[in-house]
C-alpha cells in the first residue's frame, strides 16, 4: 500500500500528534481572534454607535461562519472517515462536492445579504446613524462572502490530511491582511480614501480573498493525498447526504448561536444600547479563550474519524483525553485573565463610564462559565467525528435557546440588566451535565466495542 502522509493519524503518538496537529491551528486561530478585537477597537474609535452596528451584526457573520464551517466540518468528518478506511476514490469525491455544496451556500448568503440588509437593522433600531451603517456592512459582507466559503473548505482540506501547518499559513495570511488594512480603510490613510464601518467591511473581504487565494494554491501544490478538480464536482447524492449528515446539525447547532445572539440583543437594547455594545465586545475577547480551545478540537476531530475508521479504540480515548487536559487549560486561563483584568479589557474598546459599569461585572460572570465550556466544546466535536452531531445539536438548543434567552428574559424582569448575564451560567452548567450524560451514552454504543472489530 502506498504510504501517505494522513497515515500519522494512525500511527504517531497521540501526545505528539494531537499538540503538533492543533497548535499550527490555534496560533493561526489566535490571530483570527486578534483580527476580530483590532478590528471592533478601530471602530470603536469611530463611534459608540458604529462599534453597536457591527455588533448588530454580528448574528448574521456568524450565521455565515456557522453554514461554511459546519458544511467544513461535514466534510472533515467522512473525508477523515475514507481516509483512514483507505478508500481514497471516495475521499476525492467527498473534498469535490464538498466544494460544490459550498458554492450554493455562498450564493444563498449573497442573494440574502442583497434584499434583506436594511430590514434586518430595522428590526433592531430607529437610530439612522446605526441603521445605515450596519446595513451596508452587512451587504458587503455577505454579497462578496465567497472568499469566506472557500477558505474555510480548503483549510479544513487540508487539515484533515494533517497538513495543518499549511491551514495556518492560509488563514494567517487572511487575518494579518485584515488587521494591515483595517486602519487603513476605516481612518484613510496612506491615500486610501476615509470609510468608516464600510472600510472595516472591505478590510475583512479583501482579507477573506487573501486566505481563499492562498489555500487553494496550497491544496493544489502541497495536498497530494486528496485530489481536487472542479470538473469532477458532479454532484452525488449518497456523499452529500454523509457530508450534511454531521454538517447540518453542526451548522444548525452553530446558527442557534446566531438566534441566541439576535435574541439577547433584542433583551438587552430595550435597557440600552451600550449594553449590546457591551455583549458585543465579550464575544469579541472571549474569542482569545475560546479560538485555541477550536484549534484543538478541530484537530481532534479528523484524529478520532481517522482512527474510528482504522478501529483503534485506545488512539480515540487518549486523543479525547488529552484534548480534554489542554482545552480545560486555556479556559482556567482565560477565566483568571477575565476576573483580575475585566476593566483593562474595556478600556482596549474606548469604554467610558456607563459601559464600564455595565461590562465589568458581566464579563466577571460570564466567565465563570469557561470550565464548562471547555468540556463541552471537546464532548461536542467527538460527537462530529463519530457521526452522531445530533447530540451535539440537541445540546446547543436546550442551552442556548431552551434555557439561556428564557432565563436572561426572566431574569432581566426579575433582576434587571445585571441579572441578565446570571443566565449563562444557570446554562452552561445544565450543558455540561447533558454532554457528560450524552458521551456516556455514545461511548457505550460506538468507541466501547470498536477494538473487538478489528479483530473480527
């Protein structure tokens, strides 16, 4: 048999292959993570009420994040599936209409983007300075978002294959080109005309164009063990079907983050509109705890597909095991950075007094929520890799739209704008129960008896 490079899921130690698989991951992730909080502070030093617009926005860029990187994660999962099955015909089918389905998915959020921009802030807001701004972001966004698509498909390509320190270069290359162009655009400089939230819009594009351009030459030069070609992305229904079979409920489970988003954001502007500035900016920061925390599991879930396709029980619970140790790590970090440092924080997004006062304690409770989290973010990605991301998806809407929008309504009645943000912790603490209870129930119908056939 031909001896490929994706045989290091199967052969190399976990404690050396889960660390050198995730850490090109997470660094590239951590500057995703920059990019996200450079951005917002640039414009926040716009306005208050331009750094509220792209808040506004901010459902609809994940909702966008959620359709291409759960269609990613579809793919990474049977892809890693037939690789370690050693069916690599299937394999190159799958990565071909992987790309097809993300196509469709990019024109889908064009047309949208397109005719419902305007409406879509005025469910929000009568304010016409937050109204128009966020409008035209949102239509920049979304109407040139291909660059999005595509990168996210061809680095998850290419990490599934273990190339992952090739996934970095693409995404850092889209980051650092965002972070470069973003005072540019937004403040005018260098001679560039002076733009505003618009410019923060077309940084990101130009950004996203730059990482899909990059990990498409690098599939084509670096990636021999899946073929790509755009003639042979004929569509077939079975493949599909695996691919959106982990894909849908990864992408719903990732949308219902968009709705409980939309959600909170409607709860909290009836107080003010600096306390969605407020949210705004947390999911802006605690994307520097969680980001790493993705960058494990991503490369934790092609190594549990790759060895549950290969039969080998132990290579799956050590590498869960080990993927556990590291992301509890970073959470216990970045929950000790966001209980000592909660004001410095703040201050990074040009927060005067009324905004300090709303944010600090709720970045302080809603932090208590990261050990959970972590755990659960682990439990969730093996539920993708073994093919069951219905429980993953069942987690997500009991936590998020069940538990957490009632409670934070609830509680905003009860309690007020400080007793809102109580209500991540009521549900973080139920999910966490609920992915330990849904794991011991997937261990025992699937990694319990893998080894017995082998030996069949």
């Amino acid at each position: 048999m031909e001896n490929r490079q994706e045989n290091i899921m199967g052969t190399r130690p976990i404690n050396k292959l889960l660390p050198s698989m995730a850490f090109p991951i997470m660094l590239s992730m951590l500057v995703q993570a920059m990019y996200n909080v450079v951005d917002s502070i640039f414009v926040s030093m716009v306005s208050e009420n331009a750094l509220t617009s792209v808040s506004l926005i901010f459902p609809v860029q994940n909702l966008m994040i959620a359709v291409s990187v759960g269609t990613a994660v579809g793919i990474n999962a049977l892809l890693s599936r037939r690789l370690g099955e050693k069916n690599y015909h299937a394999a190159n089918r799958v990565a071909n209409n992987g790309i097809l389905v993300t196509l469709l998915s990019f024109v889908a959020f064009a047309i949208f983007g397109a005719l419902g921009s305007d409406l879509f802030l005025a469910a929000f807001t009568s304010n016409p300075e937050i109204a128009q701004a966020g409008a035209d972001y949102m239509r920049i966004v979304t109407i040139f978002s291909l660059g999005c698509f595509v990168e996210i498909t061809m680095e998850r390509i290419l990490q599934v294959t273990g190339k992952t320190v090739y996934q970095m270069i693409s995404q850092m290359t889209g980051a650092v080109v965002n972070i470069i162009l973003d005072p540019i655009m937004i403040f005018g400089l260098l001679g560039c005309p002076k733009m505003g939230v618009v410019g923060a819009a077309v940084a990101t594009v130009i950004g996203q164009w730059c990482g899909m351009a990059v990990a498409l030459v690098l599939n084509h030069w670096k990636n021999h063990e899946v073929r790509l070609s755009f003639a042979d992305m004929k569509p077939h229904a079975h493949t599909i079907r695996g691919i959106y079979q982990v894909g849908l409920p990864s992408i719903i489970m990732q949308s219902i983050g968009s709705v409980m988003v939309f959600g909170m954001n409607k709860i909290l502007i009836s107080f003010t509109e600096t306390a969605v500035s407020v949210f705004g900016v947390y999911f802006k920061l605690q994307s520097f705890v969680f980001m790493p925390v993705f960058g494990v599991t991503n490369a934790l879930i092609p190594i549990v597909g790759y060895n549950y396709g290969a039969r080998q029980r132990k290579r799956i619970t050590d590498s869960i095991r080990l993927a556990t140790v590291m992301s509890t790590a970073i959470m216990a970090l970045g929950l000790v950075i966001f209980q000592l440092f909660p004001e410095q924080l703040l201050l990074l997004f040009n927060a005067k007094e009324d905004m300090l006062s709303i944010g600090v304690p709720a970045l302080r409770l809603i932090s208590l929520c990261f050990l959970f989290a972590g755990v659960g973010i682990v439990l969730s990605s093996v539920f993708q890799a073994l093919g069951d991301g219905l429980l993953s998806l069942w987690i997500s809407v009991i936590r998020q739209l069940l538990l957490l929008l009632p409670a934070a309504f609830v509680f905003s009645k009860l309690g007020g704008l400080g007793a809102v943000w109580y209500s991540f912790l009521f549900a973080e603490c139920f999910g966490f129960a609920l992915s330990l209870l849904f794991f011991r129930y997937l261990y025992n119908k699937k990694i319990r008896h893998v080894e017995s056939i082998q030996f069949d």
